[in-house]
C-alpha cells in the first residue's frame, strides 16, 4: 500500500515510475522520477537518505545510473518504490515532491550511438510499394535480418523541442537539375525508442536471451522524416539528411522492467530465423503489448499496435552486436516506424495519407498531406502492468518551425 493520494487511473502512476533529467530554478540538471503530475527530486533524498548510489541523481542524464547494470537498476527501482509505500518516507518524499509544470525537462540521456530498424511487415511494405511501385515491397533480406541504418546521435532532441523544416535537395524533372529548399513532404514516423546499458567488450555478441540485462528503458521516439530528400538521397546507402536533421525523444523514460506484464508473442516468424536470432527459452523472443496513439493538432490521426511488429527488440539488439560491434551505455535503438495492417494503425503520414494521395481531415476542417509550418505532433502510449494498472510511455511531442533562409 502506498501513502501517495493518486486517483487510480491517474497517469504515471506506480506502475510507471519514469526517470527523467529535470532542473529548476537555477538549480543544476539533475535525475527525477516522475509520479503522477509531479517529479521526486532523488538527489535530495538519496542524499538525505545517504544511498550507496546516491552520486548517480546528481547527474544531468542517466548514463551513470545505467552503469550500475541491470541488477542495480533494478534494486534503485524497488527503493524508489519503496519511498512511496513505507509510510516513514512520506515528510521527506513529500518534501522534495514538485509539480512538473514547474521544471525545466532536459534530454534524459547522453546518447551514444543510435540505430534506428524497420521491423514493422506493414510499413515495410507500404514503403516499398510506394517508393518502389514496380518491385516486390519487402527486400529479399527482411525476414533473415531486422533492418536498420545508423542514424545521428547529436541531433535527438527531448520532447518539447522545436523542429525546423529542413533544406535539402529533391528528385530532379526532367531537365535533370535537382531543386533546392524547404522539404515539401515532412513526415513522422512514429516509433519506440529502447536506451541500452552497456558496456561490451570488442569482437562479443549479446545473445537472445541476455538482451533484457541491456534494455534498461522505453521512450516514445518521432523520426522526423523528410520524404522528397529521403526518396532522391537513399540509394544506394540508405537514409541520411532525409532523417539526421532531428530525432525527438520522450523525457521521460519507462524502465524495461515496467513492461514486465506488457510482454507477448510475436505475430510469428515464417521463415524460421537463423539460430543466432532464436532465444533459449520461449520468453527470450517478445513482442510487447504497447498502445500508441498519433495527434496531429489534437487530432487522433493512427492508433499503431506495438505488438504487430515482426521482430522482437531483442532480436535487434543481438543483430546490432553479432559483428562484434560493442554497445555504450548511453546507445538508443528505435523500432521502426510502428504500423499495423489498416490504415488507422499506419505511423506515417506517408501511408496514412499513401504519399498526400488521401489527405486526412483534422478537427479544424484542415486537411494534411503532410506536415505544414506551426503543426504539432504528439505521440503517446500505454501498456498493460501488474493487475489491471496501467504504465504510461513517455509522452514526445514536437512543433514544425519554417525553414531556415541559406
Ligand atoms: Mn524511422
């Protein structure tokens, strides 16, 4: 039992119990928890408490709370909890108690490297058929492999950040000089976002089945996309300024082990994988009951299925390491963009809307193609916890600024 007054159905409830970086005042960054409508200073208290691990609070991200590794993290998450259940807590929990409208939230983690898949069959195939009309829409590797491409650590961004409309270059007509400016086609791509602890030594894996020790948690993630660059840049080495001008991030993050009662079979996997993407046990390959929701100024514009996706964020994690390559703490992994196989589940405006062919109507008696100047896109979600409780995903949210004049 807690002491905490929480309505039930209150959002971030303790179900949740989010990290994230936060300042106020003029008081440097540092880590908090967020419960409810409020964020719990844990520097103050680990302090006051004088916690063994009470330096990695007083920190402006979370890398050095997952350094401790996945064990620690996960004794850090049961004292916190702790802090909300034993009634002898309550004067100096509730002393440090802030209302999150009143700090300043900050990127929650340093990022190291990030890789963004593509591990949902829909979107892959909605792709393909719309930027590839006159072959098959899945590539011959993407039922052996989680596809992905390395994607640009400094420009994710934290919630709330404003996106300007990138310059770039577009598919040329037919006196064969490409245009320049503004994107006319800016998408989203609506994503899950996992935040890995490392470190692992050069030239090691991580297995299937040791993938969980570095999920430390989940943000909700938008890929920003800009189609018209993407489509004329990306062959034959993939996204890149189409993609890398900003990735935003949730603030807060939703640690792995939260998700204990959202995990669930994938859809299934035909043809059976090679062995090193197979799990020892059948819990080693999940899927995750995650429900996303897409608005647009307001407007409900997807509601996308997690658990459609065809691999599992375990098999990415082990794909993204079976060359040896080593993971830091700090390294993000997003989905893909997550769609399911109707329209209303589709997280792109590039196929809700099939390339701006089927504009969507907003509450405002607008309708969109793709984004314009002044639109503002928020991403959230939910997922099933411990007895009928809810956990609440981070919520990212963006505003599309104007180009910039070169
Ligand atoms: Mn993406």
């Amino acid at each position: 039992m807690t002491w905490l007054e929480l309505p039930h159905d209150a959002a971030y409830g303790l179900a949740t119990l989010p990290y994230g970086v936060f300042s106020a005042d003029d008081a440097p960054s540092q880590v908090g928890v967020r419960v409810g409508d409020q964020v719990l200073d844990l520097s103050e208290v680990a302090q006051a408490l004088d916690h063994e691990h009470a330096d990695v609070f007083a920190q402006p991200s979370l890398n050095a709370l997952m350094e401790l590794g996945a064990q620690r993290c996960r004794e850090v998450r049961a004292w916190v909890r702790e802090l909300f259940d034993d009634d002898t807590y309550r004067d100096l929990v509730g002393a440090h108690l802030r209302p999150v409208a009143g700090v300043r939230l900050h990127l929650p983690v340093e990022v190291a490297d990030y890789v963004d898949f593509y591990a949902s069959e829909s979107h892959a195939s909605n792709v393909g058929k719309i930027f590839r009309p006159d072959s098959p829409g899945l590539p011959p590797n993407w039922k052996h492999l989680p596809i992905g491409y390395h994607g640009r650590a400094g420009t994710v961004v934290v919630s709330g950040s404003d996106i300007v409309r990138p310059n770039g270059q577009r598919r040329p007509d037919a006196d064969g000089v490409p245009p320049f400016g503004p994107s006319t086609t800016l998408d989203i791509e609506c994503e899950v976002g996992f935040v890995v602890s490392g470190p692992t030594a050069t030239g090691t894996s991580v297995r299937v089945s040791d993938a969980r020790d570095h999920l430390f948690g989940v943000v909700l993630l938008n890929d920003w996309s800009a189609r018209d660059i993407q489509a004329w840049e990306y062959v034959p080495l993939g996204p890149f300024l189409g993609k890398s001008f900003a990735t935003s991030i949730s603030a807060w993050v939703v640690p792995f082990e939260a998700l204990a009662y959202a995990e669930v079979p994938l859809p299934g996997q035909d043809p059976p994988v090679l062995p090193y993407l197979q799990g020892q046990t059948d819990r080693d390959v999940f899927g995750l009951d995650l429900h996303l929701e897409v608005r647009l100024n307001g407007s409900l514009v997807s509601a996308p299925e997690f658990r459609d996706m065809y691999w599992s964020p375990a098999q990415m994690l082990t794909h993204l390491t079976v060359n040896g390559a080593t993971l830091r703490t700090g390294d993000l992994f997003a989905s893909g963009t997550v769609s399911g196989s109707s329209p209303e589940t589709f997280g792109s405006l590039l196929e809700r809307t099939w390339n701006g062919t089927a504009p969507l109507a907003l509450a405002d008696g607008t309708t969109r193609g793709f984004l314009e100047d002044g639109d503002v896109v928020t991403l959230t979600g939910w997922a099933p916890g411990r007895d009928g409780a809810q956990v609440t995903l981070g919520k990212v949210t963006g505003t599309v600024l104007p180009a910039r004049r070169l």
